[in-house]
C-alpha cells in the first residue's frame, strides 16, 4: 500500500522525523514513500532539525522520595477506606432513602394489619330496637 | 517484587455473604463498586492470586486499589508517577506546583479508584492523564501565564566544557521560552505526543478529542515552535 506524499507531509509537520513517532500503523508505508521522494526526504531533514532542538529542551528533575510521600499520604486517608465499610456506605446511600421509606411503611402497615387480626373480636351487640323489645317482653 | 496480599475481609463485604442480597438489590448506588472490585480482583484461577503485583495490569491494580490495597497503590504510582510528574512539569513549568499537581492526581486515583471502570474499554493510563492535564489546566487558568522551565531544570546534554555548557543552557532556555509560548492546548498536544511519546490515539483520548484535531494541533505546534526559534537566531 502506497502513501500519498500529502498524507507523508502531514505525518513529518506534525509528529517529526522520527518514525517511532508516527502512528504504527501508517510507518512501512510512509517509509517506502520517503525512499523514492527527494523532495520527502528533504522535509523530514526539516524536521529532524527541529526535533534535534526540541530534543534540548530542559527536562524535569523528578524527586525520587515522591512517591513514598505520596503512599503514606494515602494512608493517612485510611478513614475514606472505612467509609467503604457497609454500615457508613447505607448512611451515605441518600438515592436508595426513599425505597427504604418505603420499605419501613410497608413494613409497619403489615404489623398493624397482623397484630388487628390477632386482638379478640369484641362480644355481639344486639341492635337497639331489638334490646327494647327484649325488654318490653320482660315488662309485660 | 511484591506479594499479593488479600484484602482484610471487612473491606468491602458481599452483600450476600451476610444473607442480604435483597438488600444489594435494594440500595444499587450505594453497594456496587467495590463488589465490581472484588469481583475483578477475585475472579481469577487460584494460580494467578500468587501471582505478583508487578506483573498486573494497569485495570487489575486500580480494582485492587479500590479494595484498599496500599501495595496495588505502591506499584501503580511507581509505574506512573514519573510520566505524570514530567507531564506536569512541562506543562506548568515550575518544579513544586509539579510535584503538587503529581501528588494531587495520585491521591485522586486512591481516592477516586472505584470509579474507574475498566469493562468500559478504558484505560487506566488515559484516565491519569486526562485528571493531571486538568488539574494542570486549572493551574494554568488561574495564573494565567507561565512560570517558564526555571531553576529546577536540567540541562538535556550538558557539555564538559563550560562555555560549551553555557551555550547548551542558552539553547536549552531558548526551547524551554519557546515552548512556554505556546497556547496550552497546543503544548498539551507536543508534551503528550512528542516528548511523552505517546500514541496518537492514546494523546487524543488524554485531550478529550480526535486523531485528526490532535494532528491539527501538533501542527500548528511544531510551526509556531519553528517561526519563535528562527526568530531567536535572528536575533
């Protein structure tokens, strides 16, 4: 598969010379494209030259004590590992709130309908007329 | 190397283990991270649990990371700290507001650690960058100008001779004033893509955009670079 010099130009503007630097997967192409172009040679020499300047920028100092710093920091976060604990992880599950209110309804709806049933059934009353009658009877 | 440790038991219990999967079921936001966890962190052949941290993935370590693991943690920050403390650097050209930054996006990572979730496709590495080059971004709206790469920077190749040495710094102090005036995207794009190597498409996910809009980018980067060093010699 052949690259058009466009597309090797592009590659040699904005990754550099180096082919390491290209996408993996355009460098045999790009490359067989550089061996028959004079004028694609002549641009990556270009930007070899930039890139031997970018290549004399200072680099970073890094502090190699970094990162024992940085592990005991965590574990002077030990706290947020106890937030994962289940009972603090219910408290802080504020969108399940509202099912658990649900729940806990539910759940006392259900014990005052269990416990009615259980009480004992008070004694028949007779209607009114009925116990005047009863009495008249009694009278007469 | 380091030995694999299980978590203590009483880091993120199953619901189930204690009879209360309805309550699982119940309270989905509030119960399924670290069970995703340990479920990765677990899920393996008896074989692998000996197997050492080292040799983990990026997604297995933050899985253990978010079970509390502080030795997952040691491993990860000493397989990525550098890369983020240079990214900073470049970026923020200034050594403490790196080392800040660097600390900050661990810290992040150990606290944060069960948000990432790597079933996604995600990768751990595009998760770290994308948390540093906002925390450096914040930084760098706040100020709102740059520090330039300062005392803590080393020269690239200091040469023996001192006047030779003197003129490696000139240059080095040139570049370093010349990528300082670069817009920050555009330095992103060189810091990630050139000098962190990374893949396109590995940089472009760090900078939330395209391939193509990366490529845009590093080009009007490396032209702008080109243009301020020639006009330096000129001078």
């Amino acid at each position: 598969m052949t690259m058009r010099s466009r597309r090797l130009r592009r590659l040699l503007a904005a990754y550099g010379a180096d082919p390491g630097r290209w996408p993996a997967a355009e460098v045999a192409p790009a490359q067989a494209r550089l061996e028959i172009s004079p004028e694609a040679q002549a641009r990556q020499r270009e930007a070899q030259a930039l890139d031997a300047r970018l290549d004399r920028a200072p680099a970073p100092v890094l502090d190699p004590a970094l990162l024992e710093r940085v592990v005991s920091q965590a574990a002077g976060t030990e706290q947020e590992a106890a937030r994962r604990h289940l009972p603090w992880r219910l408290v802080r599950a504020r969108p399940a709130w509202p099912q658990l209110a649900a729940l806990g309804a539910a759940a006392a709806l259900g014990l005052i309908v269990g416990w009615s049933a259980l009480l004992p059934m008070p004694a028949e009353v007779p209607p009114p007329d009925v116990v005047a009658l009863t009495l008249l009877d009694g009278l007469e | 190397m380091t030995a694999l440790t299980l978590p203590p038991a009483t880091t993120a219990v199953p619901c189930d283990a204690l009879g209360l999967a309805w309550l699982g079921r119940l309270l989905p936001r509030a119960l399924p991270r670290d069970e995703v966890a340990w479920d990765r962190a677990v899920s393996e052949p008896a074989a692998a649990v000996a197997e050492t941290l080292d040799a983990r993935s990026d997604e297995r370590l933050v899985a253990l990371v978010a079970l509390g693991q502080h030795d997952a943690f040691r491993v990860l920050g000493a397989r990525h700290l550098p890369r983020v403390q240079r990214i900073a650097w470049r970026m923020l050209g200034d050594h403490g507001q790196a080392e800040e930054v660097a600390q900050e996006a661990l810290l992040r990572v150990w606290t944060h650690a069960s948000r990432f979730d790597a079933r996604r496709g995600a990768r751990f590495s595009t998760w770290l960058h994308r948390i540093v080059l906002n925390l450096c971004h914040d930084r760098l709206r706040r100020r709102r100008h740059w520090l330039g790469l300062g005392a803590a920077a080393e020269v690239a190749d200091p040469a023996p001779h001192p006047l030779a040495r003197l003129a490696a710094a000139q240059e080095s102090e040139r570049v370093g004033a010349a990528l300082a005036a670069l817009p920050a995207r555009q330095r992103t794009a060189v810091v990630l893509a050139y000098y962190e190597r990374l893949s396109n498409a590995e940089a472009a996910a760090a900078m939330g955009i395209g391939v193509m809009a990366l490529e845009a980018l590093l080009v009007r980067a490396r032209r702008r670079l080109r243009r301020i060093l020639a006009t330096e010699e000129e001078q």
